[in-house]
C-alpha cells in the first residue's frame, strides 16, 4: 500500500490563499509538479540545498498546508479535503527541525502527554508511551522538568519524543537531529530505524547528514521545488557532477576517494570508514606510481600577546534558577583560556554547559558579583572561602559591576543557536543598521550606510537586492546571513557564534565557515565556534576546548583531542571521520601522522604511497 501520493503537486506561499492559479513553472513557487510515491513501510531520506522545498514537501504530508493545485494522498485519504485532516495528522507525526516551534506545556512530561492526549488514548497507556518515548531519547531523568530551561538539543529529544509518543504510522523529521550531539543522534536514528524495521513505521527523513541518508532505502534530491535525483543513498551520493549542479557537496569518504584517485591511488568509492580504510590498504598493496605531493606547513595561530582578543575564566560556575525547585548548576568551576589569534571550537554533549559558557562572554549571563544589586557577604566562621571568579574578556573584567558592559558588547559579537532569532526589524537595511547606531553614536547617514553595504556584501549578499526588504521573507541561509551581518557590522574584536551552521546544507555550511575565516583574517582577532559537528572542528579550528557536566575536561589542538577516541566516546562525542580512517590504518601497521583535516589526510597517504610504505 502506498503511504504517501504526490501527484502533479504545486505550492506557492505568495498565493496559497489565490488557490486555482495557472502559473505553472513559475519562480514562485516552492513546489513545481512535484510527482512522489512512498511506499508503507519504506524508509526515504530527502536531500536538497536550503530552500529546494524539503520542508514544504513535509508540511503537505501532514496537511499543515494545503496544494495549490495537484493531488496528495497520504494512507488512502485526500490530504486535501478538511474532514480527513484530523486522521492525517493522527497517524502523520512531524518533527521540526527547532523544538520550540512544537513545545507547547511547561513540564516535559506534559508535553509528551499533549498528542495521545488529544486523540483519545486511555490514560494507562499514555503512562506506558511516556515512558517509551523519553527511554527512547535518553531523557528519563528529565521527566519533570521544564522545556524552556532545556538546552537546545535536550528540547530537540523531548520534541521528538512527543512525536514517538503518537506511534504514528508515518514519522518525518524535518532535521530533527541537527542540534543533537554524536551520541543523541545516534540514539534518535537508532530508534527511528527500529521503528521502521520493526513496527513497519514508514519514514520520511529531512537531512543534511548523508551518514543519516544512508540508513534509507531510498534517498530523493529536491532542488528549486522539483525532484531532481532519485535512487539508492550510496548510488546518489557518489554523482559528483550532478550534486555539484544542485549546489550540494559529496559525502566525506567520497570526497576522499576521489582525491586519492586524483593524486595517483586509485580507491574504490566507500561510504564507511571501515570500508574506505580496506578500500585504501588493498590500493597500497598495489604499489601505485605516486608523485610525492608537495606538503605544506600544518595550520597554525598567530598568536599575539595583549588582552585585545583574549579570553580568562577561572573557577566559572552558574545556576539557572538557584531559589527555586528546578535549579540546574549549567557550570560549575570551568576555566579556559583563549588566546588573540584563536579560531577556537567548543564541544560538548547536550546540557554540558557550552551555550551557557559563550553567554557570559558579552555578559549576556553575568556573574553574581557583577549585578547591580550585589554586596559582599560576609563568610561563615569556619566555612572554607570559595575560590574566586576571574572572567577578563577583550580586557574587560566581566566580575565587577563597574565594567561598562554596553561597550563590551561592541566588542564581543554574539551570533546565537537559532541566527534568525535576532531578526526584528521591518527591513534588512534596519535590522542590520541597528547595532551599529547603538554601539556607535554620531555615525554619518552615508558611514551607516557604507558600513552595512560592507556587513552585506562580507556575508555574500547584494545591497541593493536585500536592503528594502523584509528579513522575514528571505529563505533560512539569507537569514542566517543577514543575522550575522548585523553582529559583524560593529567589527568586534572577539566573535562567538553558537552551532553557526546547524541546519544549513553542505554547500552552506562551507560558506559559512569560509566567511568567517575571511572575518579572522582580515579584522577579527579572535572567533569562537560552539558545535556538534567534530569534522567542523577538525577542519577549521586551531585551538578547541571540551566542556562536561559543566566543566572544561581537555582544551589542545584538534590534532591531539582527537586521537583519544576511547574518551571521546565515554564524554557523548565522536571523532572526525579522517581520525576513524587514521586510526584504522593503524591497527594494519599504516602510521600517519596528520591533523585530521582532509587535506592534510590525503597529502600524508600520497606521501606514503609514494615512498613505497614506508613512514609518512
């Protein structure tokens, strides 16, 4: 039985209430004849740039929007007609890809509750599907707590566990595991692949993970509101040239393969790094004629000595509501530094403290002693004297409440989990024209002006193309890029951004860290990044630091961290998938000694091709 019909499917959001227009092929629309089938029981993954119309495709499934014209048939019902609506939704569970669009009670129990709730299940049952579905993400001992006091991977989990409970008979995730860590998201597709396998859920995955894509059995590629590329995940994912044309990027180990190939070692395409290191050793075997490549220096930080740019916290502690029944110790005694010069990564599983950290950087969160209201109290007899906070940012003593914090956050740039959230304003111009006014006074209209053009323009968009509208109306990247451009307008000399690439599709997430290396390089002196992604890390950062129930556990090179994989894994992480192969070409006696960057990866197995296997 077909779970899911599209049949000649169009949308358009700018005329979804001008229903019966004949506009075919137009820009405009999200959806351009989108023809779909999903078989009960099948699991699809759907790939495609950021806007291709993934999501819009997810939100017909389930009749959260209706078609301007074509047929969608969802189990057997015509997701057109209202009255089958409330049975659509029923047996169509969705997960977006930010929890609090879909939180709606404040206790997490609660809120799970709200779906079975609503559709009539006895109350004993709802009991046993709670339980299921928070064991099933990992959030038991979460039960009674309140979502809005959750970091933004724990929402995630509890979001998706509100979906689980339904036990819909269609499940879509509409990148439901970007803010996860490694090991929640392992657990979530665990789960989602159970279902599947097991209970026969037919699953429809939203993803910009092609490790995720490969779990399907299908995987689909939208670009610009149509179906472009169809087939097996390990067959579509290999097609560089058509990927490429749809503003998408290869697979990791893919990439590598055909950068092996293209140096003189001819591997075979794998998609697993156990796979891939066989793939590698077999062609090692083969004794191939390679150049010896040219190796440049490994990255390195220009450090400078100063405060411009630097970052001290000793001894950090913070709790969230500490005179009430839900405090939770977010930090508790973190101390890191971060050196002028630093492109430095954060990592951490879920609720660590890392978000909570990079808040107090621009005193967003402040320490106790620099509140307004704070006086000195006086120790107990005999109680031990707590070690003091020390936090100097950029040379601004954030633990005195003298600090003039409003020009510290001129000086220390904060770009959030969610970018988009700090779009406000009724134009782009406004919005991003609206720090600058305030951090810096008496600024000419035509300096104003200039400087947002160059705000604009540093994060890839035309001036002239976005200024008079609204940030509202442009796709999910623009607005990422229009949020960063409003914190980079005042130039500050310290820039933090919270997972500044979560959510965005391969092609824009390498935009995304390619403008903030130019940032870096050109005026910057200092960028920190917090982030799931350990590739991400290993790839751009020189410096990076590991937070665990709320203290710093290790801060070294990426080159260093991430060779403990035993570690990695016990603190909820993972390691760069060039670290899997490093250390799988170990076990067989291949020794490289690279800093986990693909580059770097390829560089040093050529070398030790071309040295007929002797030590890189």
């Amino acid at each position: 039985m077909e779970a899911i019909r599209f049949e000649k499917v169009y949308f358009s959001y700018e005329a979804e209430d001008e229903r019966g227009g004949e506009v075919f092929g137009s820009d405009s629309f999200a959806l351009g004849g989108v023809d779909l089938t999903v078989e009960e029981g099948e699991f699809v993954a759907v790939l495609g740039h950021n806007g291709s119309g993934k999501s819009t495709l997810a939100r017909l499934t389930n009749g959260l929007l209706s078609p301007s014209s074509g047929e969608i048939t969802v189990l057997g019902l015509d997701a057109r007609d209202e009255k089958n609506l409330f049975e659509i939704r029923k047996q169509v569970g969705i997960v977006f890809q930010n929890p609090d669009n879909q939180t709606v009670a404040s206790i997490v129990e609660d809120d799970i509750a709200f779906g079975p709730e609503n559709i009539g299940t006895p109350r004993e049952e709802i009991g046993r599907r709670i339980e299921f579905a928070l064991g099933a993400v990992g959030m038991e001992e979460f039960r009674g707590a309140t979502p809005a006091r959750l970091s933004g991977g724990q929402k995630q989990r509890v979001a998706i566990a509100g979906v689980l409970a339904l036990k819909p008979r269609v499940m879509i995730l509409d990148e439901s595991t970007a803010m996860l860590d490694p090991r929640g998201r392992k657990e979530v597709m665990d789960v989602v692949l159970r279902l599947n396998r097991e209970e026969k859920i037919t699953v429809l995955l939203i993803t910009h993970f092609p490790e995720e894509a490969l779990l399907a059995d299908r995987a689909v590629v939208m670009s610009r509101g149509k179906i472009v590329m169809e087939g097996k995940p390990a067959e579509v994912l290999t097609r560089k040239d058509e990927l490429e044309k749809y503003a998408l990027t290869m697979p990791r180990p893919i990439h590598i393969c055909k950068e092996l190939t293209a140096g003189g070692l001819p591997v075979a395409d794998a998609m697993t790094a156990e796979t891939l290191t066989e793939n590698i050793l077999s062609s090692l075997k083969e004794k191939p004629a390679v150049d010896l490549p040219s190796v440049t220096d490994e990255r390195k930080a220009f450090y400078e000595d100063g405060e411009i740019g630097r970052v001290v916290c000793e001894n950090l502690s913070y709790v969230y509501n500490p005179s009430q029944p839900f405090r939770t110790h977010a930090l508790t005694g973190a101390s890191l530094e971060i050196y002028p010069g630093d492109f430095f990564g954060i990592l951490g599983h879920t609720g660590s403290g890392k978000s909570t950290f990079v808040q107090h950087l621009n005193a967003l969160l402040k320490t106790p002693t620099a509140e307004k209201k704070y006086k000195p109290k006086k120790p107990k007899k005999g109680a031990p004297i707590p070690p003091k906070t020390v936090l100097v940012v950029d040379g601004y003593d954030l633990t005195d409440k003298k600090t003039d914090f409003k020009e510290l956050r001129s000086k220390v740039g904060m770009v959030f989990q969610y970018p988009e959230y700090q779009l406000f304003a009724e134009t782009v111009f406004e919005d991003v024209a609206f720090g600058l006014k305030n951090f810096k006074k008496g600024l000419s209209e035509d300096e104003i002006k200039t400087a947002v053009r160059e705000a604009l323009e540093t994060v890839g968009l035309t001036y002239d193309e976005v200024k008079n509208r609204s940030p509202f109306e442009l796709s999910g990247g623009q607005k990422r890029r229009v949020a960063i451009a409003g914190v980079i307008v005042t130039k500050p000399e310290i820039l933090v951004l919270d997972e500044p690439a979560a959510g965005l599709d391969p092609l824009g997430k390498e935009e995304i860290m390619s403008l903030l290396h130019k940032i870096h390089k050109d005026w910057c002196k200092t960028v920190v990044i917090v982030s799931h992604d350990m590739d991400e890390i290993a790839e751009n950062c020189t410096r990076a630091a590991i937070f665990a129930e709320g203290k710093v556990v290790a801060v070294d090179s990426p080159k260093t961290l991430f060779k403990d994989a035993d570690e990695l894994k016990r603190l909820g992480l993972d390691t760069p998938f060039t670290a899997k192969l490093v250390k799988g070409l170990a076990e067989k006696g291949v020794e490289l000694d690279c800093d986990f960057t693909v580059d770097d990866f390829v560089r040093k197995t050529l070398a030790y091709a071309a040295e007929g296997g002797s030590h890189a």
